[in-house]
C-alpha cells in the first residue's frame, strides 16, 4: 500500500507499526517524494530492533510531516480505512468485524468507533447470515460517510 500520512499517523498514535516495519515503510515514504536522513536511515536498516527504532520515529514523523494524534482520531482513521476498503472490494463484510472489536478493545472502548466495535456481537444476535452482511454493510457505509473525526 502507498505511504498514506493519515493512516501512518494513525498507526503510529496506536504503536501498530512493528520494528520490522519501519524500513519499508521509510522505502514508501521515499517513493513519494519525502527525505531526510533519518528517512534514509530507516530505510537501509535491516532486522531492526524496538531500540534502534525508537531512536528515530520522533525525528522520522518530523522529516515525513506527520503529526501526533490522540488515540480516538487514530481509531476513527483506521476503522474507516477498514470500512472503505471493504466496501471498496466489494468484500465479505462479516469478515471486518471481529478486527473492528479488537481495534476498538485496543483503543480502550474509543468513543468514535463504538458504532463498529460493537458489530460483531450484532451480527451473532441477527442470525440469519444475509440479514447481518447487509446490516453491517449499512453500519460500515454510514462510518465511511461521517465526516473526518477532529
């Protein structure tokens, strides 16, 4: 996937991004025009550890743009992320809501997702599978529709 600042940012604020990660994600952020040598320098690391990573996030969100947003903005960002790509691939929605609960059980309950961490459980009280999949296509719409969380 292309280096999307939001979802960076996001993924960041809820300590999502593995050590392992960093340099290909420093590599995308390359690819899209941003530099600087902490940027290069995480791109050429190989196996880093939580050590050598930490030394550079701070300095790498700066070099990169990025901001440090709250847990709750963080939460919003991803589980629309989740939502649009699930309608946008037309996939199986009952399969987003179990990774909704645990995004919302990660975040500590975020208000701004609760609409969707709960989803999982509606789905066993509905039933019948094709009643749930078109409810929660519905839900997962309505999120995507909401405008951008603060």
């Amino acid at each position: 996937m292309p280096f999307s600042a939001r979802i960076v940012e996001a993924r960041l604020a809820l300590k999502l991004i593995r050590p392992e990660q960093f340099p290909p994600l420093a590599i995308d952020a390359l690819q899209v025009g941003l530099d600087g040598p902490v940027i290069r320098r995480l791109a050429g690391l190989i196996q880093p550890t939580g050590y050598e990573v930490d030394m550079y996030v701070a300095r790498f969100m700066t070099e990169a743009g990025l901001a440090h947003i709250s847990t709750e903005t963080a939460a919003f960002r991803l589980a629309q992320e989740i939502a649009r790509d699930t309608l946008r691939t037309n996939a199986d929605p009952l399969r987003v809501t179990r990774e909704l609960e645990r995004l919302w059980i990660a975040t500590d309950y975020a208000h701004s997702i609760s609409q969707l961490g709960t989803l999982d459980d509606d789905v066993y009280l509905l039933g019948q599978p094709d009643e749930a999949r078109k409810t929660v296509r519905a839900c997962l719409q309505e999120f995507v529709d909401l405008p951008d969380f603060p």
